[in-house]
C-alpha cells in the first residue's frame, strides 16, 4: 500500500534529480549565475577587467544641490517621427533648453528630424538598441554605447559626453564601459508620469511644479505609444509655471558644471 510519506518521498527524490540534471545541463548556471541573475542585476564587479578602465570612476547625477533656481529637462528613446518633432516645437517656442538621450538605431534612422534643431539642446547617449545594459557583460554594452557614440558623431558633430542606461539600469559593466569610454551617467529625480496622468495632462504639470527642486533632473519621452502625448500636452504648462517661480532650463551637462 502506497502511504503519504512514501508518495512525498518520491516526490522529492524526484525533484532533487531533476535539479542535479539540470544543473548538470548548465541551465541552473545561466538562470541563477551572476552574469545574468533572473531577476534583473547584472555584473557584480565594475572593475571585471581592468584593462577597460580609463578612469576610475565615474559620476553619476541624478540631482544637483544648487543655490540658484535651475532644472533640467531630458527625453529618452527618441528620435522617432511621431513625436520628437512636436516636443521640439514646443522647446523652440518656450526657447527652453533640454537634453535629449538618443537610441543610437533610431538616430541613424531619423537623424533628419535633429538637423538645424539643436541650437540650444544637448544630445546624449541612450544605447543602440535599448536593450537592457545591465544584463550585458562589458563587450555587449560598451558595443551598445560606441555605436551610438559614433552616431551621434558623425550625424551632429558633437561629442556626447553623458550616457543613459536603459531603464535606469546599471550593472558593473555598464559601469565600466562608460568609464572606458569617458560618459558620466545621468539618471533623473523626476518624470513624468504618463499612467498615472494619461487623461489628465494639467494634474501632471501641477504635479512637477509642485515637486522640482533646484537642481533636479526631470525624465520624459518624446518616443513610444500614446501615452507620451501626456508629456507633449503637460510641457507648455510645466514650463510657463516653473519659470513663474523662477526657475531656468539649463541642459544636463549646464546643471552639473553649475556652482
């Protein structure tokens, strides 16, 4: 007769062969190693070869405590027909300054909807693909940002000097590709929240206008579905109330070289 502790025995011996196979398959290795934990991660160590370092370090900015009334506008993922366009109308009418962190791929697409419109702008880096670098090992981001960087050379002439990682993510050696290519990275402290204000773009300006600090980064997206004209419809009146109070646009690279 077949009792409960038997069938649970059975059970878990089962179990158990099932993980030794599997872990002799390597698959355990790829799904739980620290090259690319499942759960997002990436690279534990930033100095994985030291060979690639060229400085040291890097600064990352996310906010900059400044005594005079400055922010800083970014967009990511762009740029794309829909919408990068009608983002820079919106800038060259207020004459306010931003910093656009471009996908390398869709500048060599589009490169044509930047040309003459970056007078008062900054072009940063985005990655090529957007994959997610943080998952890469350090040949796959620094091939990511290097392309982008000579993108962003040879269609504006400008050598960027920031770098953005995907969706805020940073592993060790997105660290130390952008330490090997000379970036600082900029994340943000602020963004626009085009879920939670996707029928409401007034409340989403109230909203930055009542949060932003001297100093802080604010993330949109001139790129994507439907919900980025959030953004679009919010930016005139985000821009008209900060500088009610005060406030001037500077690009990211000003905010951080500021006093």
């Amino acid at each position: 007769m077949l009792t409960r502790r038997a069938m649970l025995r059975g059970t878990l011996l089962a179990a158990g062969g099932a993980a030794t196979a599997l872990a002799g398959s390597g698959q355990v290795e790829h799904w739980l190693g620290w090259d690319r934990p499942p759960l997002g991660g990436g690279y534990a160590s930033a100095a994985d070869d030291l060979g690639a370092v060229a400085h040291g370090g890097v600064h990352i900015h996310y906010f900059k405590p400044v005594t005079e009334k400055l922010v800083a506008l970014t967009f990511d993922d762009g740029p794309l027909p829909d919408y990068t366009p009608q983002f820079l109308d919106v800038l060259d009418r207020a004459q306010a300054p931003a910093t656009f962190f471009v996908v390398g791929r869709h500048l060599e697409q589009h490169a044509g909807l930047l040309r003459g419109r970056l007078d008062r702008h900054e072009v940063a880096n985005h990655s090529w693909s957007h994959d997610d670098l943080a998952t890469l090992d350090l040949a796959g981001a620094r091939r990511e940002l290097e392309r982008t960087h000579e993108a962003i050379k040879r269609h504006t002439g400008r050598d960027a000097t920031l770098m953005r990682p995907p969706y805020g993510h940073l592993g060790g050696s997105t660290v130390l590709a952008a330490d090997s290519l000379g970036y600082d990275i900029a994340l943000w402290s602020h963004q626009m929240r085009e879920r939670k204000y996707a029928a409401d773009p007034a409340a989403q300006a109230r909203d930055l206008i009542d949060t932003v600090r001297p100093g802080s980064i604010v993330l949109a997206h001139d790129a994507g579905d439907k919900r980025r004209l959030v953004a679009l419809k919010a930016l005139p009146a985000l821009i008209e109330g900060l500088r009610d109070q005060g406030y001037r646009f500077v690009t990211v690279s000003e905010l951080v070289g500021a006093a």
